[in-house]
C-alpha cells in the first residue's frame, strides 16, 4: 500500500502540504527544462529530501501538486495513483510530483497519461537522468513533446534557465523543426538552448535542432573509451560530450541501463552549464533564475557585483573545450580519431565534460582566466557561425 498518494490542486486557499517551508531556505538554484517523451516520476534517481519553497512553484506557475505513491512497483504504484493523479492532469496544468526533482507539463495533446513516460517510451527519462547525473541539484521543468508548443511551453517560461533538445530530422534533412522556438527562447528570453545533431556523421549546420546560430549544438565522443569521435554523431557542431552513459530506466523504480548518443550527450552538457550557473548564484548571492529581460535585465547570473549572460558562458564554453589527442584512438572501437587538421570540422570547438566546470567558473569569476583558442580554431569556429546565421536568419 501506498504511504502517499493523491493530488492537491494549487488554488489560493490550498495549502501546499503539511510541511512548514520558509521563504528563502532553498537558497539558489537553476533550472532545467528537458523536453522530451515523458518522465518516470517513480525512478529513485529523481527523489529529493528537500522541499520546493512556495516562490518557486509560483514562479514556475504550478497548478497541482501530486503526492505520488512511494510502495509497490511502478504499476502498483502508477495505479495507486492513477484516479487522484495521472487522469486529473490536463494540457494547461503544471504538476510538482511531491518527493522528487520533477515539475513536469504536457501542452500536447494525444498523449496517453500526461508527463508520465509511457510504457512504449523511456526516452525522456533517461534524458533528464542525464541532466542531474551532471548536476544533482538542478530544479527539472519536464515538458512532455515535440513541438513548438512544448519547446515555447519552457522557453515562455521566466525561471527556466536552459532547455535541452534531443529530437529533429533524421539524418539531419533540412527540414523546418523547432528553430522558431528556439529562437524565442534564446534570443527574445536570453536562455540557454542545448540541441542534440544527429547520431549520423551529418553536418549538424542545417540541423534544425542543432543548427541555429543561437542554439549550442552537440554531437558525441566516446569518453570512457578511446576520447575519440563517435563515427555515428553530427559533424561541425559547436561541442561534443559524453555519447554513452548509463541512465535510469523509465518502467521500473531502481533500474538502470547503458545507453548512447547525442541525445544523452546534449543534457549532459546542459546539466554540466546549470551546474555552473548555480555555483555562481552561490557564490554571488543570486537567488532567482532564469535570464528574463524585464525581471533580470538578460543576466543569467545576477548576483552581488556580478553579472553574466547566456552569451558569456557561451563563449566560455568555447574557451575551455579541447582536442583529445588522436594517439588515445583504438581503431577496433568504432570511433573515428580526432584529426590533427582541422578537428573543429569533428567535434566544433571541442569536448566537454566534468573537467571544464571549474576552469570555466574561475574564468568567469576572473580568478584564472582562459587561454584564447589558437587562430585555426577561431576561423574554423567563426566559419560554422557565419554559415549557420546565413542559413537560418
């Protein structure tokens, strides 16, 4: 038997729970908004001890507030929860799933059961796995979909600090996708968009999710292996990130499997760049999120004699990526070596792991800066920039 289950809806005279939250105990925070297939709530990788504060579900617009069962399997939990929960939601709620990480909508409708990652799925939830394996306290903003209204659903959003994309066109065809959205996002809302090439050796410039100049493209490199390029990842993107991880499975409550491609290495990277925007809030007293023009002047980070914006992590992300060197390369490991000529046609600027965070913090907060990128890199760089501006604007 469940020891909780059911759901509150989030109206003026509804309390938020039986917890007492004070203003300002959470502290800073970022946001993180995967958007995707849906979400297994029930998977113990997205369990949190601590509580929501009520400024941030307000801030976020939450309208319910589910306390899911936390006994049984995931069916007998999903179907403890199935009459106060899962069949109350509608396209327009914004549910905080009590317990966890996870505030979750689905504006699209056809789904069938809202967030909840579908039985046939499983995408998603291993897509937001990857985000908190990066950055373990990052606030989730799940949007269930696929299209312009899902992307707009977190980009409309003023708290919400990244949103990370992993879906478009196979093989990378220039066809119309969410560019527009993301767009808004970014260049209107001044957030930070991750957006996944394809699992193919396409150019990522054309790719409508990778490919705008204003979303940061990421292809795949094999980083527990040989450092190489994955043959099967978008070529001439901005970054590359970890291909193959393992990741928490979407029908069960503690299973975990090992997956690969772009799709995990792009919320890895938008996990690692909201755990660098919350040391900075830390550190700068910056207890709000988001990058919203008229609540925060466009500064992502805007804290006590600090500011940043989605552009100077941008390009400290740049700075601090790097070539693995071609000697690590196994050539029966299915990755292609990191050519010594030009390898921003493989991997962009570089790859991206764990080991930027602090170089790209202590630039930031001018403790240690960056080296500049040798000139090749920055021609080859501003080359991929031109041709994508020229193509999408």
């Amino acid at each position: 038997m469940p020891l909780l289950s059911g759901c509150f809806f989030w109206e003026d005279e509804v309390s938020i729970g039986s917890e007492t939250v004070l203003e300002g105990e959470f502290g800073s925070y970022t946001v993180v908004a995967p958007i995707d297939t849906g979400i297994n709530v029930y998977h113990n990788h997205f369990v949190m001890n601590e509580t929501y504060p009520p400024a941030l579900l307000e801030g976020l617009n939450v309208t319910m507030i589910c306390d899911i069962s936390t006994e049984g399997t995931w069916a007998e939990r999903y179907e403890a929860d199935k009459a106060d929960c899962w069949d109350m939601i509608s396209p327009t709620d914004i549910v905080w799933f009590r317990g966890t990480r996870i505030i979750g909508t689905s504006p699209d409708n056809g789904t069938d059961i809202p967030i909840l990652d579908d039985p046939q799925d499983g995408h998603g939830t291993a897509v937001t796995g990857a985000v908190l394996d990066a950055n373990p306290d990052a606030v989730i903003f799940f949007v269930e979909g696929f299209s312009d209204a899902a992307v707009l659903a977190a980009a409309n959003q003023p708290l919400v600090d990244i949103i990370t994309t992993s879906f478009g066109p196979i093989g990378s065809v220039p066809v119309p996708g969410i560019e527009d959205a993301t767009k808004i996002a970014v260049v209107q809302n001044k957030k930070i968009h991750a957006g996944a090439a394809d699992n193919s050796p396409s150019p990522a410039v054309q790719d409508s999710t990778a490919g705008p100049p204003w979303s940061i493209g990421v292809s795949g490199y094999a980083e527990e292996g040989d450092d190489q390029k994955e043959t099967m990842s978008g070529s001439y993107p901005d970054i590359a990130a970890d291909w193959t991880q393992i990741l928490p499975n979407h029908d069960d409550i503690d299973g975990y499997h090992e997956t690969s491609g772009t799709s995990f290495a792009t919320p890895r990277t938008a996990g690692l760049l909201s755990k660098i925007i919350l040391t900075l809030r830390v550190e700068y007293n910056d207890t709000s999120s988001g990058a919203d023009p008229l609540l925060r002047s466009g500064f992502m980070i805007q804290g006590d004699g600090f500011n940043a914006t989605n552009d100077d992590l941008r390009d400290a992300l740049n700075l601090s990526a790097w070539y693995p060197s071609s000697s690590t390369w196994n050539p029966l490991s299915g990755t292609m070596p990191i050519s010594p000529v030009a390898p921003c046609t493989q991997v962009g600027w570089g790859v991206v792991n764990e080991s930027n965070v602090a170089p790209i913090i202590e630039h930031l907060m001018g403790t240690s800066q960056m080296s500049e990128r040798p000139s090749d890199v920055v021609m080859c760089m501003e080359a991929n920039q031109a041709i994508r501006e020229a193509y999408w604007t």
